[in-house]
C-alpha cells in the first residue's frame, strides 16, 4: 500500500504532507518551523466541515478527523491555506520536491 503525499510550501520552503496508512498518522516535512507547527497542528486536529449533498443548498455539518484516512486527510488539506497561510501545491510533483526541498 502506497501511501499519499503533496507538495506544501510556506514562506518560501517547501515541503510536504504524507499520511501513513498502516499508523494512520499524518507526516508534515517543511523547511520552515512556523510553517510546520501550524501545518502539523491543523492536519491532526479533527474539523467541523460543512458537506455538499445533493444541491448547492444541501450541505450538512460533519466532524472530519484526518487522522482516519487519506481521504479524510484530502478534505482538510483543502481548508489549510485559509486556516494556516500553507499552500497546498496539488499540482507540484511531490517525488520532485522530495528530491529537491527548495525552490
């Protein structure tokens, strides 16, 4: 099993988030400590999310924990820019940054 990572960037470091299948645990790696702290802070706290359904009217307000799943972990990734200031690089190759964590 494979588990998911994207690219993060903060203040001019980048980084990334990993969630770990087998310990359900979610891995902030980021060259910048404030940006971490926050990062690691707001992916490992559970989250009141209002959900979509049927219509653009129809939403319903669901606890989310991102420790439970990639999944899980998706939907929270897209409130962290608005809650922390660090951007989710969704279309950044993650492999690359891995490779080379700087710009």
């Amino acid at each position: 099993m494979e588990n998911f990572s994207v690219a993060i960037s903060y203040n001019g470091a980048l980084g990334w988030v990993e969630y770990d299948e087998a310990t359900r645990k979610v891995i902030v790696t980021l060259g910048d400590a404030e940006g971490k702290a926050l990062a690691e802070d707001f992916l490992t706290t559970p989250h009141e999310i209002k959900i979509p359904h049927e219509t653009l009217l129809d939403f319903t307000a669901e606890v989310i924990d991102p420790n439970l799943s990639a999944d899980n972990l998706k939907l929270i990734l897209t409130r962290l820019w608005e809650a922390t200031g660090v951007h989710v690089d969704w279309s950044r190759p993650v492999e690359y940054v891995k490779a080379h964590p700087h710009y």
